[in-house]
C-alpha cells in the first residue's frame, strides 16, 4: 500500500511540474526567458513550454502604447526667468530584450532624461518663444528623446507640455496684459457698431430720399400725363363740335340745294343773313348790290306799317 501512495504522490508532482511550465502569452504582451541566467529566448503570442529547472521567465514585457505623466520640472529660460514645465510622454516597447537588459528602471531614466532633455531646449529659447512654440518643443523633444531610447528597445511616439506654468510676478503682468487686449478688442468692436449703426442710419435716410425724389417723380408725370389726357379730349370736343356745325351747313345747304327756291327765297335767306351781320359790333357793313333793293323794299313797308 505504500509503494502505491508514493507512486500516486510521484505522479502528481510530475503532473504539477509539467503543467507549471506551460505558459501562455496573451495579446500585445512578451515574455524574456532564460537559461541557467543567461538570456535564451523571447516568446510571442501563443502557447509556449519551458524546460523545469532550467528555464526561468526574466521579464514580462507590455507591447501596448504607454503614457506616463512626469510632475512638474524647473527649468531657465535664456532670459533667465524660471517657470515649471509638466511634460507627458507616450512611449511603446519596441524590442523586449533590449527592454530587459538595457536599462534598470526604464521609467526613471525616461523621466530623467525628458528633464535633461527639456533643460537643454528650454535654456536656448526665450520667455515669450517658450510661451508660443509648444509645437516646436515637443518636437525637438521627442526626437532627441527617440534617438536616446533605442538602444533600450523603446521608442517615444509623442511628448507634450501639458503645463507652463510662469512666475507668480510675470502671470499678473500676463494677466494685466491679457485684460488690456480685451478691453482693446471690446473698444474696437464697439466703435465698429457705432460706424455700422450710422452708416445703416445715413443708408436709411438716403433711400427714404430716394423714394420720396421717385414718388414725386411718378406723382409728376402723373399729373402731366392727366393735363395732357385732358387737353387731348377738350380737343377732340371742340373738334367733334366743329365736325357737327360743319355737317349741319353742310346738310342745310344740301336741304336748301334740294327744295330749289325760287328768287324771292334766295333774296329772304339773304336778307336773313344781312341781318345777322348786321347784328354784330362791326361799324362799317358793306350791303351786296343784290339785296340792297330788297333792303329798300323792306324799308318802305316798314314805314307804311308805321303810319298806318
């Protein structure tokens, strides 16, 4: 019975060796093993096995984009105005190995070497450039910093100034300055306004102007449009009128040419007609020898009349 339990215990150890060593690598992920404590291999994603005893993990490496926020840095500028710079850098590993054995606290030498690194081009720029070429910073950074990180196995992607943050004396100058600037702005867009709204007014005024020049215009022609029409139609009467007085001779003569009249007519329609220039303001009336006996004629029957 006991040689059975010892085999049995024999079993489960060899069982829990074997499985121990069976490792799995997950995604985005690296594993450094090595051998008898010197570097063997580096395992991928995947299903790998280890010899017991021999074999050990060194390091397990994360593949994935890092970000690391470093505190705040002293740092002079070339005008000799102290500020404090928080930097954050996004870094990736690269090369697992180099990673493992390139240097002993990769952070740590990151964030001292960003310090370094931000010094050096903080001190060769101005107050105002530093204030103004984040962009030119940053670059500079991340270059010098990815040239200094390779033989680590690690490469820095970005690297940004999350903060610059000045002297106390030198923000209230800032402030002040900001304050003047806005009071400036909110002066000229002010006076903007102003020459806007008297522009519209004048704009205002002189299409008012305008309208009231054409209304008057239209009202003109209007009326001289009326005058005319008027003097038109008193025309056409007085034409219509004349046309009528004309066609009424006309047709009297006609009447007249019709009847045939004898002698006696013609001199009675004569008579008539002497009496009707007679009737008017002319002071001198020369008779036709035609009707002066019928003239005579009828003066003496007048005059009969009267004495009897």
């Amino acid at each position: 019975m006991g040689p059975i339990i010892a085999i049995i215990v024999l079993l489960v150890v060899i069982l829990m060796i074997v499985v121990s060593c069976i490792k799995i690598v997950p995604q985005a992920h690296a594993v450094v093993v090595e051998r008898l404590g010197g570097y063997l291999d580096t395992w991928s994603v995947g299903l790998h096995f280890k010899t017991p005893f021999i074999d050990r993990i060194a390091k397990r490496v994360n593949l994935k984009e890092q970000v690391v926020d470093f505190p705040p840095q002293p740092v002079i500028t070339k005008d000799n105005v102290t500020m404090q710079i928080d930097t954050v850098v996004y870094f990736q590993i690269t090369d697992p190995k180099l990673f493992a054995y390139g240097v002993e606290n990769p952070i740590m030498a990151i964030e001292n070497l960003t310090a370094t690194t931000l010094r050096n081009i903080i001190g060769d720029l101005e107050l105002d450039e530093t204030l103004t070429s984040r962009e030119t910073i940053n670059t500079k950074m991340r270059a010098s910093l990815d040239v200094a990180t390779d033989p680590w196995g690690i490469k820095v992607n970005r690297v940004e100034l999350k903060n610059i943050i000045p002297p106390q004396a030198i923000q209230d100058a800032m402030e002040k300055q900001m304050k003047a600037e806005r009071e400036r702005r909110e002066a000229i867009l002010k006076a903007e306004g102003e020459k806007k709204s008297t522009i519209l007014v004048a704009e205002g005024k002189k299409e008012s102007a305008i309208l009231d020049a054409e209304a008057e215009k239209q009202a003109a022609i209007l009326r001289a449009e009326a005058r005319k029409e008027a003097t038109i139609r008193e025309a056409e009467g007085q034409a219509e009128a004349i046309l009528k007085i004309q066609q009424a001779n006309a047709d009297g003569l006609r009447f007249l040419k019709e009847a045939q009249p004898d002698a006696g007519v013609l001199q009675l329609k004569s008579l008539e007609a002497f009496a009707k220039a007679a009737d008017g303001k002319a002071t001198k009336i020369i008779i036709p020898s035609e009707i002066q006996g019928v003239a005579g004629l009828a003066k003496s029957v007048v005059e009969i009349a009267s004495e009897k």
